[in-house]
C-alpha cells in the first residue's frame, strides 16, 4: 500500500465534498498486507536460491 496516493484521494474528496474528510486504515489489513508481502519475498528467495544450488551440485 501506498499512502500518498490515499492521502491525495483524501485530500481531493474533501476539497470536491466541502467536508472534512480523514484517511482511516485497517491496522489488520496493513499488517496482513506486510506480512503476505514478506513471506512472499522469503519464499521467493529460497526458491531462487535452492534451483541455484541444485544446478552447481548436479
């Protein structure tokens, strides 16, 4: 996620609604977000790593 682009939403939907509008986010889902993202970095690594591995030994 990106919060600049949600903050300029924000801003540009409370300039068009005259009305004071926040950005609110999910903690739940940015911590899931994070946490999906890292795991799916890790495993990544792993997979590249361990085909690298298997090549130089065969």
């Amino acid at each position: 996620m990106t919060l600049p682009p949600l903050a300029g939403m924000a801003a540009g939907l409370a300039q068009a609604t005259s009305s004071d509008v926040g950005l609110h986010l999910d903690t739940g889902a940015v911590v899931s977000s994070i946490v999906g993202t890292l795991l799916a970095a890790v495993a990544a690594g792993i997979a590249v790593t361990s085909k690298t591995l298997r090549r130089r030994t065969a």
